[in-house]
C-alpha cells in the first residue's frame, strides 16, 4: 500500500472516533439522566456541548489548518480529546459531564477538516467528491459502532469503563498516525503552492475574501439547518424518542438507530461518484435530498405510540439517506474557491456545521422542556420539534437554489 493510503486510512480513523463520541449520548441518555441526575434540558446541554466547543475551535482552524498542516493540529488537539472523555467517564454532575464533553469537542474538531486537506494535498482533485464520500463513510460507521455494539459494551462493563477503554484505543491510533503521517504532498503536480505555509497575513486576508462570497453562506445556512436537525436525532432525542415515546427497549432503539447510520454508509459514499459521473451536479442533488429529508421528517411527526419496528427502521434509514446529500456540499465549495483557501473553505462551513448540532440538540430540547414542562419527553413534545423542523428543511431546500456550482471540473 502506497503512503498517502496509509495516511488516508489512519486519518479515516480518527473521524471513525469523533463521530463514535458524538453519537454516545442517544444509547445511555438513561444512564446520564440517572448518574449526573438531570432533567430534559441538562441532558441537552450536555449533549450540545461537545459542538459548541467543536464549533468555536473551527475558527483558529479556518486561520491555521492550511498554514500549520493537518497532522500537528489533529495529533494534539486529539489528545485534550482524549482528556476529555475521560474527564466525562467519572463525572458525577452536569458541571463535570459539561466540562468533559467541551474537551472532548476541542479535540475532535479538526479530524474531519484535518482529513480532507489531506485529500487536497495527497490525490488528485479529481478525486475529491469520490474519496471525501469514503471518509464520510468510515467516520458514519463511528455512528453504527456507537448503537447497538456500544449497547452492547455498556451492558458488559458500564458506560464509564467502555469509554474509558474507548479512550485507551483512541491514544494509541493518535500516536501512530502522528509518527506515519505526512502532510506535504506527494505529487507537487497535485497540489501547487501548498509547500509553503501561509503567513498570518495572507490567511486573514483569504478568510475576508471567504466571507464576501454569498454562496460560502447559503451553504453554511444549509448545513446549520440539515446538519443540526439530523445530528440532534442521531447523537441524542432519538434514544429517548424511541424508548419513551414508542416503547423500545435500549436495545430496540440502538437497532433502529443503526438503520439511520447504516443509511448515512450507504449514501455518502454513493452521492459523491454519481455527482461526479452521472448527474454532473452538487447544487441539485443536495436541493432534492433536503426536499426528501423534510418530507420523512413529517412522515415522523404524523407517527403515533407503538409504531412497528419495521415502519420505523424504514423512516429511520430514509432520515439518514436523505441527508447525506449534504455531504456534497464540501466538494461544491472547494470547486468555488482557489485550492489555497479549500481548507479554510471546508473548515469554515464545517463551524456552522457544529453551530447547527449545538443550537439543535439545546435548543430543541429547551423548547420541550419549556412548551411541555410534565412531558417534555412525550407524544406532543417530538411531534412539535418534527413539524418546526421540517419548516427549517423546506426553508433551505427554496434557498439554496440561489447557489452556484461550477460547470467546468474535471471529469
């Protein structure tokens, strides 16, 4: 095997990891509200604060990933994650649980940003939607890994030592691809100009001229929105949906959760090959999949107590493919910007990516709490937040029309 698919699995890796930790909550939210004795809100607060660090550490990542390089960044900012959960695996309150999981934030934030460079730096960019939608696949398996196998871990050991154990793993792939990892390119041909770093100056200078192109935030809209209300679901309200609105056990619910994982496999690293060799689009793959993705989330809220499991993997698996087309919109920004800003581009649309994951997983579990103080995990409770969700999907789905793709990639 050739270096940089070396680099390019161990990178894949430490994404598998962070999309792992994020997920975590949904199948022990029992456990949590028990042992760090919270209410609805806490336990999204708790939840939310691993994107709201992961969100804020994007912003020096913006400035500097391009100019410092993927492997230093990703190598120690995995290791204050691993501080982290281990920190959340003893926590015995909200402000410690809190603490462990912004930790655990700052440290997975650049994996996914950190990866893709790579991409940019080690292959052709040709290559790009093709191979992202590979990593996207890897990291999406963390999810599955986080369901019923977790489930599985926590009955055997507990949820603090299967984290613990977790984060033993995590150390030991961080140290190696640090000693195994390159982060200058293989073929200069592939890559111009990126052998030089980047002074402060220029970097500012990129990220101004980012920030006055309207397609950089329709896009970021999107996936504040698309993101946001996908991720609330998956890493958290999907668990205590299933178990106490539909009666599932933890099992149960880890299974039907895995659907929705599964689909996100299947999807990200289908959209990128057939963007790339059969429509000849990002821009209106990702407008119908937001369509769909609002149509299964009204689907859901028209659900009533003891649905079958058949009907809900079905809806579940139709969740997460639908949103997978949103992947695509990493590769329709880097084809809208110089190949020296694409790493500042990804990262930047990345933060409102987390902000979405942060304001959703809080945000709709306020509401509940608030709209619903006696049953603010019951029937009326989901079915609101599923109605005022697919409004926000219907809104970016009309918006992004409004964007631009490039017609002239290569093939």
């Amino acid at each position: 095997m050739s270096g940089p698919w070396v680099v390019f699995l161990l990178a894949s890796s430490n994404f598998f990891l962070s999309q792992f930790y994020r997920a975590t909550n949904a199948v022990i939210a029992p456990q949590l509200l028990n042992d760090l004795h919270l209410d609805t809100e806490g336990l999204g607060l708790l939840s939310a604060a691993f994107f709201y660090s992961f969100a804020l550490v994007q912003i020096p990542i913006t400035v500097f990933l391009d100019r410092i390089g993927p492997k230093r960044m990703m190598t120690a900012l995995s290791i204050v994650g691993i501080m982290g959960i281990l920190l959340f695996s003893v926590a015995h309150s909200l402000a410690m649980g809190v603490a462990g999981r912004l930790l655990l934030g700052v440290g997975m934030a650049c994996n996914l940003m950190g990866t893709l460079k790579l991409l940019t730096l080690l292959f052709p960019p040709a290559r790009f939607a093709t191979l992202s939608g590979i990593v996207f696949s890897i990291g999406f398996t963390g999810n599955i890994a986080a369901t019923t196998p977790f489930v599985l871990a926590v009955n055997l050991m507990g949820w603090r030592v299967a984290l613990q154990v977790i984060a033993g793993v995590n150390l030991i792939l961080i140290l190696v691809f640090y000693f195994a990892a390159c982060d200058k390119p293989y073929d200069v041909t592939h890559s111009p100009g990126t052998t030089n770093p980047q002074n402060l100056r220029d970097s500012l200078s990129r990220l101004h001229e980012l920030l006055k192109k309207r397609d950089f935030w329709i896009i970021s809209f999107g996936t504040l929105c698309s993101y946001g209300i996908f991720s609330a679901f998956q890493v958290l309200w999907a668990g205590p949906y299933l178990m106490e609105v539909m009666g599932l056990s933890p099992e149960g619910a880890g299974n039907i959760i895995f659907f929705a994982n599964l689909a996100l496999i299947l999807g990200s690293s289908s959209w990128g090959p057939l963007s790339d060799r059969i429509f000849k689009t990002r821009k209106w793959i990702i407008v119908g999949g937001h369509l769909f993705f609002a149509l299964i989330t009204l689907c859901m809220a028209s659900l009533s107590p003891g649905t079958s499991f058949a009907v809900l993997a079905v809806l579940f698996f139709c969740f997460g493919f639908s949103r997978t087309t949103g992947t695509l919109m990493y590769a329709q920004i880097t084809e809208l910007v110089p190949l020296s800003m694409a790493g500042m581009a990804m990262t930047g649309i990345n933060f409102f990516t987390m902000v979405g994951s942060a304001v959703f997983l809080q945000g709709l579990g306020s509401l509940m709490q608030s709209v619903y103080p006696h049953a603010s995990r019951g029937p009326e409770a989901f079915r609101m937040v599923f109605f005022l969700c697919s409004g926000f999907l219907l809104s970016v789905s009309v918006l992004y029309v409004l964007t631009k793709e490039r017609k002239d990639r290569e093939p």
